[in-house]
C-alpha cells in the first residue's frame, strides 16, 4: 500500500487530501459490511463523514491521474504481451432524479429496466491476473440535452452525449496509446454488433473477438460459392451448413467449477478492409454441450457467435482464449462491488463519480497485484473456492 500510494501521491496537491485518500482506499479495502461516508470515516477515526465528502466533492486532486497511475501499476505487475482488454457495462441502481445519468434504462446487473446509472468499464486480463483499469459514466440525451440539469450535477459544459460504444472506444484509445501490452479486445454483442466499433479495432492494429448476435450478416470467405446469395448470409445460417467435423471440443478456460468445455467452429471470411496485410476475420461459434437426459428430450444446445479479427499466426485455440477470457470483466465488477465498494456510493456530482470510482479502482487493483505476486501455497488456498454444404470454409 505504501509503495502505491506512492505511486499516486504526486496527483492530490496537498497533504490533507492525500491522507484522505489513503483512508478512503484503507476504509473500501475493510471488512466492512456496507462502504459509504459514515462507515468510512468511522474507520478512519472520523466523528463525521464531511471529510469523506469533501474528498469526492470539493477537495483538489486529478482522479485521471490516479486513473493512469493505476493502470501503470496494474501493467507493471500484470502486463503481459497477449493481454487482452474487455470492455463491458455495469448498472449502479438509483433512487430520485439527481445523480448525474440517472434514469429509467436497462440494467444489466438488474436484469430489467430499472432507474439506475451505468458505467462503462475497461478491464485488463493476463494469465497473471484481471482487474479494471480505466471508466466512464454513460450520460444519456435526457441528460445532455439539459445543460441547466447537467450544470446541476456539476456535469462540465463541454460534455456532450456520447454512446456506450464511443466511450469504450476512448477507453481503448488511452490504454493503447499508453502502451498497455494487449493482442486483443473482447466484448459482448452491444459493442461487436457496432460495425464502426470493429473497424476502429482495425484501424488500432488491435485483434478482436466480439460476440454478435445470431442474426448478424456475415461476409462470406473468398472461396464461397457466393453467386446466388448476394456475398452473406446470416450468423445462423451458416452454422446450420457446418460440417459435424468442423467442431473441436476446448475449454474456454477455468470457471468455479473446474474448465468450461464447448464445442467450437472456426470459419475463414473476408479479411478486414482497415487492417495491416495479412490479417484475417473469422466467424467463432460456441455450442453447448448437452447431457444425455438433455439428448434424448431433443433439448437444442445454446449457441453463442462471435466476430473476430486478428494479424497472422492467430489460431482458432486464440480465438477460444480471448472468448473465454471476455468473462472476466464479469468477474471483476463482482469483487469490485462485493471487496471495495464500487456500487456503494452516496454521491449525486458527476465529478464525485469519477473520484469515488477511480479510488475503487485503485483498491482493487491492489488486491489484484497482491493476489498475483503472493506466494503459491497462499494464493492456492484463497481460491479454493452428414455433412451439409457450407458457404464458408470451416477449419476442420
């Protein structure tokens, strides 16, 4: 903690804040059983919470410098050349119609429409270990379109609306262009079904395994048979004509239960337009294995499709990691609101957001570091716990 808060000390300008902030960091890394200012500042020997709201409303300090000296420390200790960057979306559930971006939207941490905020988050996984890294909070047109209402909730007059999937992509932009060690970018069909969201991946030089849903129009691979079809088809479709040879069973990685098996395919198609010579684009499909009662019943296996990109000397079982690693961005906002707080704020201000995130952020990503380079027997013991035509050519 020490030699991170040195890391850090240098963005708050003077010495109250940053002791604040080391308390702030301590307080969501404490048992506690709910983490806002009064629970906080009783840790931190405080009679009030006013220091803790100081710290997120008014105080001096730069929560972007935090931000990148976050994400400097976590690629310090986590960096690794095959990296892959997630981005996903999570929902901060609200009351009233004050907090900056409230309002009626899907949530997916609800599983339904609920009055919430949500934030899109970049998270970064190694074989070393995962943790978020970069965020920034969604401000829907009900809100952009009301600069008095922006003003408000200290919403900067300069902040337009921008969609989720122009959000990640600034994401991406500032943790490339800092040299964080990534090979690819991985996200759910909300971003890989956005057209302009993987030719900027390609643009970038970043590979990518986004899932897309199965009505997703495929190009066709150039040795398909594309004279009566127009030059696609669709997701599903093109599943149907795979050949029962061109699936492999691999595992997408390991779960809480042990290694998660599918049957996967790999189909060739056009390769990206916005890329380097050599690159190729794959369609990726993920298949259920079902049991024998689940046979014999005629239940239909679940299939999940995924687009994806990458520079020569990728391989399907790459393709496989990356989809299988998406999951962890998952995982991350499941500690994240569970050990630090992130979701158990008490703040309206745009700019309190930032700053109480940016600290969760922080605070997790030391646990992550710490979870990483402790030794082997104590990390061991924490984590206990007939074939068809086909318009494209499957890698059999």
């Amino acid at each position: 903690m020490d030699g991170l808060f040195g890391l850090v000390a240098g963005r708050f300008f003077r010495a109250e804040p940053r002791r604040r902030a080391r308390a702030y960091v301590r307080g969501l890394l404490a048992p506690l059983a709910g983490k806002n200012g009064w629970t906080l500042a009783e840790v931190a020997g405080d009679g009030t919470p006013d220091g803790m709201q100081r710290l997120l409303n008014a105080a001096s300090w730069d929560a972007d410098g935090v931000r990148d000296d976050v994400r400097d420390y976590v690629v310090e200790y986590l960096g690794e050349p095959g990296g892959v960057l997630i981005v996903d979306e999570t929902g901060f559930l609200k009351k009233g119609v004050k907090s900056a971006g409230v309002q009626r939207q899907y949530s997916g941490t609800a599983g339904r429409v609920e009055n919430c905020q949500l934030g899109v988050f970049l998270a970064y996984a190694t074989g070393k270990g995962r943790t978020l890294i970069d965020r920034e909070l969604y401000l829907p047109k009900s809100w952009t379109s009301d600069r008095e209402r922006c003003r408000e909730a200290a919403v900067p007059d300069e902040v337009d609306f921008a969609t989720k999937t122009a959000l990640a992509k600034d994401m991406l932009g500032r943790a490339l262009d800092a040299g964080v060690p990534a090979a690819f970018v991985a996200a759910d069909e909300a971003y890989g079904q956005d057209y302009t969201f993987r030719s900027w991946c390609e643009q970038r030089r970043i590979g990518y395994v986004v899932a897309v849903p199965r009505n997703q129009s495929i190009p066709l691979s150039l040795d398909a048979d594309i004279s009566q079809i127009g030059g696609s088809r669709r997701a599903d479709d093109l599943v149907a004509r795979a050949p029962e040879q061109a699936w492999k069973r691999r595992s997408a990685g390991p779960g809480v239960k042990g290694e998660r098996f599918y049957d996967w395919a790999v189909a060739s198609l056009y390769p990206p337009e916005n890329a380097p010579a050599g690159w190729g684009r794959w369609l990726l499909v993920r298949r259920q294995i079902l049991t024998d009662n689940q046979v014999e019943a005629g239940v239909e296996p679940e299939l999940a499709y995924y687009l994806c990109a990458g520079p020569p000397g990728t391989t399907d079982d790459d393709l496989i990691r990356v989809a299988g690693t998406r999951w962890a961005i998952e995982e991350c906002f499941q500690t994240a609101k569970n050990e630090v707080g992130l979701d158990q704020y008490q703040v309206r201000r745009y700019d309190a957001w930032y700053r109480h995130i940016t600290l969760a952020l922080l605070a997790h990503a030391y646990l992550s570091v710490t979870a990483a380079i402790a030794p082997k027997d104590l990390a061991a013991a924490s984590s206990r716990s007939p074939s068809p035509r086909s318009d494209v050519s499957w890698h059999l």
